[in-house]
C-alpha cells in the first residue's frame, strides 16, 4: 500500500509516519508513504495556496490550480464524465460532509494499492477540484477539524494495520467491531489492583469458559454504549445462536433495544 498525503504542513505526517508499527512497515517495504505539499505547485513567489470565495462570507478556500496539479503530481486523473478510472489511483478529500468512515469502509480501502489523501484547510476547497479529481469525501466523525491532516493520519492508521503482515491477524479477529460487536474487557498484571481483583475465568486456565465469558463481555458491552450495532446486527443475521441468546438473556436489563427502542440509551 502507498499512501500520499497531499498538505500544506507535511511536517505533521511525517512525523507519524517515522514512529512505532508504521515506521517498521515502511521498512519492511509493507506501506510506501510520500508527502506531497501543496504549496510547491503554486505560482507566485509567496506560495499562495487560498483566497476568498466567490459569492463572500466568512474564511478563506484553497484555490484549485495548485491542488490540480498537486493532485496530478501524485498520479490522480480527471474523471471522465464524472466517473472515475477503474484502474486510477483512489483519491479521498478528508471533509465533515463526506461518508461517515467506520471498519467496514477500513477494510475497503485497505485493499486499494494506492491511496492519496488530500488534506483540506481553511473553509475547504474549490468544489471544482472535487468534481475533477476526487472519488470519495470522507469524514471521521459528526465534527469540525481545523486540520485535515488529522483526520488522514485517522484513515491511515485504521488502514494500514488491516494491510497483512502489518500485525498478527489474531489480532484483528475479537477487536470492536469485529462481528458486530464491542471488545471485551482487558487485564494484565498484577492480579490485585487498588483493591480490584482479576476475574476469576481470566486466570482459570479453562479455554472454553475464557470464551465465552469474554463474548458475553461483548454483548454486555455492546448494548450499554452502542445499541445500535446490536440491532443491526440482528436485522442483519450477522450474530450466531449462541451470541443471540447472550442478547436475549441480557435484554430485560437493558429494555427493548434489539427491537428498535434506543430512545432510552441516546437521551
């Protein structure tokens, strides 16, 4: 997987992309970054990259010539007709007013071989070059950032660890959102702390009994901070017999949320 960042600061991604679990898969030649900044394709002497909307009001946008040919520069092409390339290069703008990313859309993007990532500031940028370039607005939550480049650098590290050889794949397989459901509750040493004892099953050495107290963790977590996911994932099938009877059995504690009623979970 190559990412390029397309940015004013570039010096924030760098940094990222120089520590911990990434920069060991960048040595490993598992991920490609590159850091494109925008300012270098502008065309005056003092780098200008915004300027007031047309129409006025508040702020500034980021104009459209230096980002085209930014965007160029990182291997993105013009949709024809509207429609992207099959065989292009995907281009994201991190936006508050783009599809909402969540795991599943992680999982789609961790497949692409090319990711460009173009980081907004300002008001945003000329709708112009989102109509030209870009095949996806993408927004990491109900929010206003300042900085698009938080809101890449989010994308990029729920991506590149679903990428193989990234972390071990028994990793990925009980984390939230992994079958629907929230993950467990995590100990580790001491056995005792500030007076809290380590469940029982965790140290019992029984597999089995691990198991299943850890799925209904999940369950009991699940419908206390994210009720919704419960009942999508019955609506969908998603959940074994086993699972749903969790549900079923910790229900009358926690109201009719599986049937649609999470009025009393969000107010």
């Amino acid at each position: 997987m190559k990412y390029t960042v397309l940015t004013l600061f570039p010096e924030i991604t760098d940094a990222y992309f120089a520590t911990s679990i990434m920069a060991k898969a960048i040595q490993r030649g598992i991920v490609e970054y590159k850091a494109i900044n925008v300012r270098d394709f502008a065309f005056d002497r003092h780098k200008t990259c915004d300027d007031a909307p047309y129409g006025g009001g508040p702020g500034m946008l980021m104009l459209p010539e230096p980002l085209g040919r930014a965007l160029e520069a990182a291997g993105a092409r013009r949709k024809a007709a509207g429609q992207r390339d099959p065989g292009s290069t995907r281009v994201i703008y991190l936006s508050p007013s783009g599809r909402p990313f969540d795991q599943a859309l992680a999982w789609e993007l961790a497949g692409e071989r090319d990711l460009v990532l173009l980081c907004g500031r300002y008001e945003g940028i000329d709708q112009r070059v989102i109509d030209l370039y870009i095949d996806d607005e993408v927004s990491v939550g109900d929010y206003v950032l300042s900085s698009g480049e938080v809101a890449a650098l989010a994308i990029v590290d729920a991506t590149y660890r679903l990428i193989g050889r990234v972390i071990t794949p028994e990793s990925l397989d009980e984390e939230s959102f992994s079958g629907g459901l929230l993950e467990y509750p995590q100990y580790t040493r001491p056995e005792i702390y500030d007076t809290i004892k380590v469940p029982d099953v965790l140290i019992s050495g029984h597999h089995e009994n691990i198991r299943h107290w850890r799925l209904e963790r999940r369950v009991e977590k699940t419908l206390r901070n994210r009720p919704d996911l419960i009942l999508r994932g019955r609506e969908s099938g998603l959940f074994d017999g086993e699972t749903n009877g969790i549900i079923d059995r910790l229900l009358p504690a926690r109201g009719n949320v599986a049937e649609g009623d999470t009025k009393d979970e969000r107010d």
